[in-house]
C-alpha cells in the first residue's frame, strides 16, 4: 500500500506543550485542531487562548486546518501571538 504524498506538507494538527508547571497539576485541553498539554496554569490559559483563537481565525477562512497551507498555519499562528502580546 502506498502512502499519500503531497507536493505540499498539511498541517492535520498542533500540539501546545508547556514545560513550567511546578505544581504538579496535569492540564490537558483538546479542540478540534489543538492538543494543549502541561504549563502552569497561566501558561495553560494563554495556551488555550491561542487554541480558540486560532480556531475562530481558520473558521472566518471557512477552510479546515488540512486544507490550510502550512504558511498561512504559521502566519494565523503569529498574528494572535503578535496581537496577545499587545494586551
């Protein structure tokens, strides 16, 4: 059996990993296109913030994420970065 190949890489979703939790709570959140894993607990918020973020930003493009091209993924990506930091 061959494996699809693609002329171009899809993105079929993303993975929030946070390393600074020192509580030892496990924090899990999983969305349609975001698995968000660990983090403290401010560290998880932003992390799920940038989750629905992201989410609500590729619904107005009414294209899901494995119809996304990688670039726009990654500039979706740092437009809600670059407009969080501004908050």
């Amino acid at each position: 059996m061959e494996r699809y190949q693609s002329e171009h890489p899809r993105v079929l979703g993303l993975v929030a990993v946070g390393l600074d939790n020192v509580d030892g709570h496990q924090r899990i959140t999983q969305t349609q296109d975001f698995l968000v894993v660990g983090g403290s607990e401010e560290t998880h918020e932003r992390m799920q913030e940038t989750a629905m973020l992201f989410e609500e930003a590729l619904e107005r493009t009414g294209r899901t994420l494995a119809d996304t091209d990688l670039e726009e993924v990654i500039s979706l990506l740092c437009e809600i970065r670059d407009a969080m930091s501004e908050t």
